[in-house]
C-alpha cells in the first residue's frame, strides 16, 4: 500500500500527520526535556581549555574561542528555558488546534534548545581534549563552529553539522 507522502500529501502536512500518530510520545518529551548537563559542567570544561592552553597544547586563540563558546551556551540555556516556559504555559492554556500549534512550537523549542547547546557543549568538549576533533576541523573552522538559523519566529537558533532548509511555517 503506497504512503501517505507518496499519494501527494504535502511534506508541510507530514508532520502534523506524525504529531497526531506519535502525539502523546511527543508530548511527554516535550513536557520533560532531555536534562542538559550543569553549567558547572560547562565551567569545567571552560578550566580545563585554559590548561591546556597554559600548557602550550592549545594557541591562545582557543582560550577565547572557548569563553564565547561558554557565554553562548548560557545564553542558549537562559534563552531556550525562558521560551519553553512560556509554550508550556500557552500548551495549558489553549484548547483545540491553539492547543496543538503551541505544542508543535514548544516541540521545536526543546529540539532546537537541545541541537543548539549540543552543538556547542561538543565543540568545548573537543577544544578541551575530552572528544576527538571531528575530521578535518582545524581552529579557524571552529569560529563558526554552531552557524545561525532563523527558526520563525525571530530567534537565533544554532546547528551544528545539521542544517535545516525547510520553509518556516507561518
């Protein structure tokens, strides 16, 4: 029998079509984000790049590259938590389609939260030693280590190695 997608259905639709087949999964993954390491953590991994650089393993651009890297992974989490506080609350508030495009906004906002931090814990993970460098990365490439995206609606999402080229939904 021939999907769904293959008999014309528009890729637009495509997701609202797997929200309401996977839709209480989904909710329940929204509702609980996947827990984020602390920013203690992130501290860590902050210190022990300035070791390395005081070692003389790492050039002292690194050491900088880091502290932006830091300073953009609290404001990914500052920013993504403030955003998905407020889509719970508009989830518990609306009934009906309101209801579900709020959970399809709260749904992007935990996954592009989730990619965004990823991105750039990774990348401190690799200036640190603690994860091989991805092939072929080299420190200058490293500046532009989580390019920006616009999801829709206004906010600078980061991606690493993933890109995404689907039209916003308005």
């Amino acid at each position: 029998m021939p999907s769904i997608l293959s008999r014309g259905v528009s890729h637009r639709l495509a997701p609202g079509l797997a929200l309401l087949l996977l839709g209480p999964a989904l909710r329940a993954a929204a509702e609980t984000p996947a827990p984020l390491p602390p920013l203690e953590s992130f501290r860590t991994l902050l210190a022990q790049v300035g070791q390395a650089v005081g070692e003389g393993r790492l050039p002292a651009g690194a050491a900088a590259l880091a502290d932006e890297l830091a300073f953009d992974l609290e404001r990914d989490l500052i920013r993504g938590d403030a955003e998905i506080e407020v889509l719970r609350l508009e989830v518990a508030r609306f009934d009906g389609e309101a209801q579900q495009e709020a959970l399809d906004r709260l749904i992007a906002a935990v996954v592009a939260r989730q990619l965004a931090v990823g991105a750039r814990l990774r990348r401190l993970e690799e200036l640190a030693g603690i994860a091989p460098c991805a092939a072929g990365a080299d420190l200058p490439a490293a500046e532009s280590a989580a390019p920006a995206a616009e999801d829709g609606r206004g906010w600078s999402v980061a991606f690493g190695a993933a890109d995404v080229t689907e039209d916003p939904v308005p």
